[in-house]
C-alpha cells in the first residue's frame, strides 16, 4: 500500500509552517508523529495533496509543570511525556492512561497532541483532556488561541480546528488538592484499541467527597466528561459503595456495536470499570492506594461473555 501522490513541506519554524497552511490548508495534513495519519495515508483513507511536516520545528518539543497545568508541545512523544517525572507527579493521570496507548514502538514516535488532534473517540490522551479540563493551543497565519476540550471535540475525527490552523501543544489542568485519578480500559489484547474505558477523578477533603468525575474511551461519539459530584458530594469516601456510579456511566455511554463486542457487551463493560476506576481513583485521593505504577485493563480483566455471540443483559 502506497499513499497517493503529495507535496512535502518541512518548515522549521511555527509560522512557516502556518504560512503553508494558510495558502493549501484545505488540501494539506499536519505530519508530527504520524502513528495515525500514515496509515490512513497507506490506506488512501486520506489523500491530501500537502504534508506539512513539522518534526524539524523548533520549540515543540518540551514539557512544562506550572502551578496550574502540565504543558506540552505538539512534537512531545507519548514515551517522553509517559517517563517525565515532573508531569507524572503533577498529574498521575497522564502515565496512567499512556501506559495504555498501543505498543511501544508506537509510544516512542506518536505524540500525544497528535493523538488529541485527530479526535479518535477510542484514543486515551482525548478522554484525559476532557476530564482535566485541558485546552490545545493552535496558531494560523493570523495568531493563536486556545480551545476548552470541551469545545475542541465535534465529532468522531472531527475538531474544530480551522483548516489554516496547527495544533502548537495542550495544557491539561492541575485537579485540586485531595484529588485521586485512575484509568482502566478493556481490550483484547494490551495495545488495540479498547473495547471500553474510563477514567476517573475523585477529590476528597477531609475524608468529605467534594468532586467526582468520569471520561470515557471508545464508548462516546467525542470524548466528554460525565460529572457525578451532586450524586457522591458530602459522603465519607470510605464508605460510598461507588458500583452506584455504574448505572449512571451506562446511560451516559453511547456506544457502537463492531465484530468485536455488542452494545450490551460494551455497556456492561462501562458499569463495570466505573466502579473499579472511582475505587481506585477514591483510594488514591486519600492516601489509602499509593500509586507506584499503573494498572491495565485488558480482557482478562473482564467479566466473560456470556454466549457466543457475547450477548449481555444491558
């Protein structure tokens, strides 16, 4: 498999870079890490007459912990920011879902603002960017701004970036003191894509839940946050039984049947990933988990399905 025909551009500053775009941008892509891009363009699933290579741009490639937020760079590679100790202390979440992005061989060349700008409902880094609150920074020939996750996601492989626009880096935000995150996801091997998966953020203060909040991964059409704080805010966090939380995760939950699991099958998945991650993430907010490493959900961890034909109760 071949791509079809194209011109490669390789600038080696931002704002040759969005000058390209500027005069081809409806014809052009963005190259960075090009883990999900070059096999679309091998496939001819996308054929654009413009590449615009920025590996030789400077200034992309670094990591920055501030008092707010972890920032990285549009070249910054799923394995650098998975091995950084200043972002994995800042916000644990990070590694915990990286660690479930492919292989890594695919780790150490794809970037994680890449992963976010091509908006695949079933990647992790987009769900970890809704849940945090995170922004992607993008610039044109015209200047920079900055778009709330919420609004950065339209739909599956869709964003709202413009067609003159790159992706520079993304900010995810600080959680709150007393906060606690897990990430677990289901697929059928370690590496493909998951059947299903959930992150989570408890905050407890004073053993008081105060916050409590879930993002999904191959289950929604756009990576979105499910806020259950009115539901949990004001009880011990010792003593909330969080398989509440499952039914709640399963209405909000909009997902696809494939070859690989029914609706049913990836509904009953949510539910029950919701209650693991909101007891791991509630653990680690009050210091009864200690997070050393990260765990990983595969389909061993899952509960067996049941038929042939994987058929589940909803």
């Amino acid at each position: 498999m071949k791509p079809s025909p194209f011109v490669h551009h390789a600038p080696r500053t931002v704002d040759e870079a969005v000058a390209v775009l500027a005069e081809v941008g409806h014809d052009a892509k963005v190259l960075a890490g090009g883990q999900s891009l070059i096999p679309m363009l091998n496939m001819r699933l996308a054929a654009p007459a413009h590449l615009v290579d920025i590996n030789r741009v400077s200034g992309l490639d670094t990591v920055d912990v501030t008092p707010d937020a972890v920032r990285i760079g549009a070249l910054v590679r799923h394995a650098e920011l998975e091995r950084h100790g200043g972002a994995r202390a800042a916000l644990p979440l990070l590694r915990q879902a990286l660690v479930n992005v492919a292989h890594p061989a695919i780790r150490n060349r794809g970037t994680t603002v890449g992963s976010i700008a091509h908006a695949d409902p079933s990647g992790e880094m987009p769900a970890v960017l809704a849940l945090l609150d995170g922004e992607v920074e993008v610039a044109s020939a015209t200047g920079t701004r900055r778009i709330p996750a919420a609004d950065f996601f339209l739909g599956p492989l869709e964003s709202s970036l413009a067609e003159d626009e790159m992706a520079v880096g993304a900010s995810f935000r600080l959680l709150p003191a007393g906060s606690g995150t897990a990430f677990l996801e289901s697929a059928r091997r370690h590496g493909d894509y998951a059947l299903a998966g959930v992150a989570a953020a408890v905050t407890a203060v004073d053993g008081i839940v105060r916050r409590v909040r879930l993002s999904f991964v191959s289950v929604t059409p756009t990576p979105d946050v499910l806020d259950l704080t009115e539901a949990f805010a004001g009880r011990d966090v010792h003593h909330v039984d969080w398989s509440e939380a499952a039914e709640p995760a399963r209405a909000h939950v909009d997902p696809e049947a494939d070859i690989h699991a029914t609706v049913a099958y990836r509904r009953m998945l949510v539910g029950v990933l919701t209650t693991r991650a909101l007891t791991r993430a509630a653990a680690a907010a009050t210091g009864d988990l200690v997070v050393t490493d990260t765990d990983v959900g595969t389909a061993a961890d899952a509960p067996p399905r049941a038929g042939s034909a994987g058929r589940v109760p909803a």
